[in-house]
C-alpha cells in the first residue's frame, strides 16, 4: 500500500494533528512488531496513516 494521498487531499482537520498522530501510531506499531507491518511490506507509516483515516484508531490531543 502507498500513503493514502487521496484521503490526505479531503482532510479538513488540522494536518499537522493527524501527522503526528500518524508518526506516534507508526512508531507504537513498531515497538509491538505489529504483524500488520509484515502484511504491508514494512510501510509502517502508510498503514498507521490509511488507520487513522478510516478512523479504525483514534486520536486525541492531551492538555
């Protein structure tokens, strides 16, 4: 899978929130060995990114 391009073009929110949130999901993905990482050919970031759009993992900002 490649990042999810057309899905960055209809964000409306904040694109520096959810690029973060990508960052940080990518890395927990990581540090677990997630197997989903395997299944996407290593592109950790891309499947962190597609899961954040499809809102199948959710973000909050922590005050």
């Amino acid at each position: 899978m490649i990042f999810p391009l057309e899905q960055l073009v209809k964000f409306t929110d904040n694109i520096y929130e959810i690029t973060v949130a990508a960052n940080r999901r990518a890395y927990q993905m990581s540090m677990v060995k997630d197997p989903l990482i395997e299944e996407n050919h290593d592109r950790v970031v891309s499947l962190a990114a597609k899961q954040l759009f499809k809102q199948e993992v959710t973000y909050r900002i922590a005050e």
